[in-house]
C-alpha cells in the first residue's frame, strides 16, 4: 500500500538468531546507505500507522481517509487497465488486483514474430517501442522478465496517473492498437 513511486525503504525482522548471526547481519547492514527520508516515514507509517490515543484524532482520520483513497484509486485503475485490455484486439489479460502492474498479453501473427526474429529483436520489445514512438506510452517488453517461451507481454504500471489521465492514455492505446493490429 506504501509502495508508491519514490519512496523507496524497507526493513526485515530476524528472529531466533544467535547473538554472532545478528551482529554479522547488523554490520553488512550498516555499510550500506539508508534509504531517502520519505522512504523511511513510509516504512514507519506501514509499520507504524497512526492509531487513536497516540495521535489526535484529526491525524488518524486523515491517515485512514488518504489510506482509503490510495488503495480505492488504484483498485479502481486496476480494473480500469483490466477492462481496456480485455477490449483491445489481439491482447488478453488476467484481472490486475493487489499489485502496481499489469502484464497483458498481446497476440502476434507469426509473420510479425518471424518479421521481429529476423530483425533481432523480440516481437514485444518492438510493439512496445512502436507504442512509445507513436503515442508517448512507455511500457516494458515481457521479454524483459523472462516470459514463458512463445508467449508476449508488456508491463505497465497504475500507479501514478490520474484516473481521469488514465482513461486518456488508454483511448490512445487503443487507438495505436488497432491500427498496429491492421499493419501487421
């Protein structure tokens, strides 16, 4: 829920360590740098959030408000992404849900595939940078995650864009879509 772009931070617990485990565990720790002070007051606040009795009252109906609204806007992105994909010719793609990330699958014809191969490139590495060319999109080739052999994907991310922009963005993927279906 934390997990917005930026903010960067985490922590991990041991237990049942022998007091030699722990101080080694603790000295490579130590050398490497700290992450950026609103990665760490996030990592508090995901740990730690404000609770009645602690805080005033007004604090933790703020947190627990923008909490609501954080994990609301990127539910409601993630079925917005889902949807559009599923309506996108020759893409499919599972239902996005608690995670920042959708990772639909295009379908290629294999002269496109046997076209991109020849080229020596991957065919979703060349959708991808055809998408970016020509609509300013960015995403990430499947390629790039060791996707299971003969199947395509791009990764991209609900996390920052408005809902508003967001529907924008996806009208011109879809737009970009199908007349790159067409071509190819």
């Amino acid at each position: 829920m934390m997990g917005e772009c930026g903010l960067r931070g985490g922590y991990f617990e041991t237990h049942n360590l022998s007091d030699d485990a722990e101080a080694l565990i603790f000295k490579l720790k130590s050398i490497e740098l700290c992450s950026n002070t609103i990665g760490q007051t996030a990592v508090e606040l995901m740990v730690n959030p404000p609770a009645y009795g602690q805080e005033s009252d007004e604090t933790v109906e703020q947190y627990q408000r923008e909490h609501k609204e954080l994990f609301c806007a990127l539910k409601d992105k993630a079925q917005l992404l889902t949807s559009a994909f599923n309506d996108m010719q020759n893409v499919s793609c599972t239902e996005i849900e608690g995670a920042m990330y959708g990772f639909p699958r295009i379908h290629f014809s294999q002269k496109f595939i046997d076209e991109a191969h020849a080229q020596g490139v991957e065919p979703d590495f060349k959708y991808c940078m055809d998408m970016v060319n020509q609509t300013g999109i960015m995403t990430v080739p499947g390629s790039g995650f060791w996707q299971e052999p003969g199947t395509y994907h791009f990764r991209i991310t609900n996390l920052v864009t408005p809902i508003q922009k967001m529907e924008t963005v996806l009208e011109n993927l879809h737009a970009f879509n199908k007349k790159w279906q067409a071509q190819h």
